[in-house]
C-alpha cells in the first residue's frame, strides 16, 4: 500500500528558496505519475507540477516556469520540487499525488488527481 508524506515546507522571505520533498513507502514510484498542487486558504486547489513516471516527461503551471523543477532519485523512492525566488503569491500548503502510470506515458497537467493516492501536506509562508 503506496503512502507519501511531503517535507521541506517552511517560513521564508520573498525571492529565497526551498526544496520540497515527496516521499514513497510501502511501495517505489516506478509506476506513478507523479504531481504538486497547493492550496492557500480561500482558494480551489490548483495543479503546480508533474513528472511522468519514468521522469522523462514534466509539466508546471505557468505561474511557475523557469522558477520551479521537479525531479526523480534514482531509486524512484522520492520525488522533490526545487522553488526558487519564491513570491509571497506561492503561499500555501503543499501537497503531492501519485498517479498509476506505467512507464512510457507522460504526465499532464490536465489530470484531476482525485482518486490518486495523496499525502499530508506540508505547509509554505513567503513573506517579509
């Protein structure tokens, strides 16, 4: 039974960095997809990024690009976020999702996530 448990959130000031990790037991992640999203109080739950499951394919949303990158280890055990010059705007919690896909598939931002195994969250503060 796949579980995941994110770290690395933390309080930070405008244009720092943090590195999110998504972390796999019970299982590796060498068939899932797997996605960010975030959720700041008030707001729908919106999609960050994704890494397909044999890394080769990644997708973020716009607000994002050229700011974050997400990757794979190569045990296929985690998968972390990389956030650089962050913007109070990038305050929420954080939360991963493992989508089932075997490799050779890539990962879309379109995708729902509902179903998908989740973990707790882990929360992130940009301010001065």
């Amino acid at each position: 039974q796949l579980q995941l448990v994110e770290s690395g959130g933390g309080l930070v000031q405008p244009g720092e960095s943090l590195r999110l990790s998504c972390a796999a037991s019970g299982s590796t992640l060498d068939y899932y997809a797997i996605h960010w999203f975030r959720q700041a109080p008030g707001k729908e739950r919106e999609g960050v990024s994704c890494i397909s499951a044999d890394g080769i394919s990644t997708n973020y949303v716009d607000s994002v690009k050229g700011r974050f990158t997400i990757s794979r280890d190569n045990a296929n055990t985690r998968v972390d976020m990389q956030m650089n010059s962050l913007k109070p705007e990038d305050t929420a919690v954080y939360y991963c999702a493992a989508e089932w896909q075997p490799p050779g598939y890539a990962c879309s931002m379109e995708h729902d996530a509902t179903n998908d195994h989740w973990g707790q969250g882990t929360q992130v503060t940009v301010a001065s």
